[in-house]
C-alpha cells in the first residue's frame, strides 16, 4: 500500500488538526497516512514514504523555521525523492497573513526535488489554508487535498 507522509509543526494545535484531516482523505482515497511532528522526524525516512506532505503555520508570509531547516536539510536527499508526490498545506492568524506564498515556498522546494504536486481546481488551489483553527471550509479543503494526493499516489506508486 501506498504510504504518505505528513509532516507539520505547530505552536497552537492549528496546524495539527489540518494534518489530521489531511490524513483523513488520503485514508479515504486508500493510501496509508503517517501524521508525525517535524522534530519527531528524520529526513532519511523521507525515502520510506510515496507521498509527502507539509504543513507550516504562516509566519511573515513563510514557513515556520522549523521546517526551512527540515527542507534545508533534504539536499541530501536531492535526486531521491524524484516522482513521489508532494503537498502542502498553513494556517495563520490573519487573512491576509501570506499563506499562499508560505504554501507556494514549501512546494518550490518539492519541486526541486523532482516531486509530482497535484493541484487543487475546487477550492484552494495550491494547498489548505486555515485562518486560526481549521473551520468547515478549510476542514474540507484539508479532507479534499489528503484524496487527491492520496488517488494520485496509489496511481503513480501502486502495489
């Protein structure tokens, strides 16, 4: 089966509940999510996983440093993770706290690194954006990305 990894950092909890129902739609979708801490995380198990998704609170329209360091730290994986399939999701305090070129940093990095990053046609195209604790809509947002990377997934990496 399919496994995806979904690796966040959160102060507040915000973050953590999105990369729960992150989980969710990639179970829905049939592929395995693991929902770990960044500093829970090794870089090298990156290569155990198909899929690989992060989740950053939204500071000064970036990521949070402790996963700039995580991502810095993948140049050593550079060339191995081509093919996997990427993703990422924030929150922030504000609605006009920068979260699409948080998202839009972390996904720059993936692509570097030859990964597949589905986008999303119905809702929030590049990756879930939460204002504060995820609501309905951005509930389902998280609930929406987890299937598309969870189905493209299994289609790029089955059995």
């Amino acid at each position: 089966m399919a496994k995806v990894l979904i690796i966040y950092y959160s102060r507040t909890g915000n973050t953590r509940a999105m990369a729960d129902l992150v989980a969710e739609g990639i179970r829905t979708a049939g592929a395995e999510p693991i929902v770990k801490p960044v500093q829970e995380t090794r870089v090298d198990e990156l290569l155990e996983f198909q899929g690989l998704v992060f989740g950053s609170p939204t500071y000064y329209g970036g990521m949070a440093a402790e996963i700039k360091h995580f991502i810095d730290a993948s140049v050593k994986l550079h060339g191995k993770l081509v093919d996997k399939v990427g993703g990422a999701f924030t929150s922030s305090g504000g609605i006009a706290g920068g979260n699409e070129t948080a998202i839009m940093d972390i996904l720059k990095a993936l692509l570097i690194h030859g990964m597949v990053i589905p986008g999303n046609v119905n809702g929030d195209h590049y990756g879930p954006v939460a204002v504060g604790a995820p609501d309905k809509r951005s509930a389902g947002q998280c609930q929406r990305i987890g299937e598309i990377i969870g189905r493209l997934t299994l289609r790029l990496h089955p059995g």
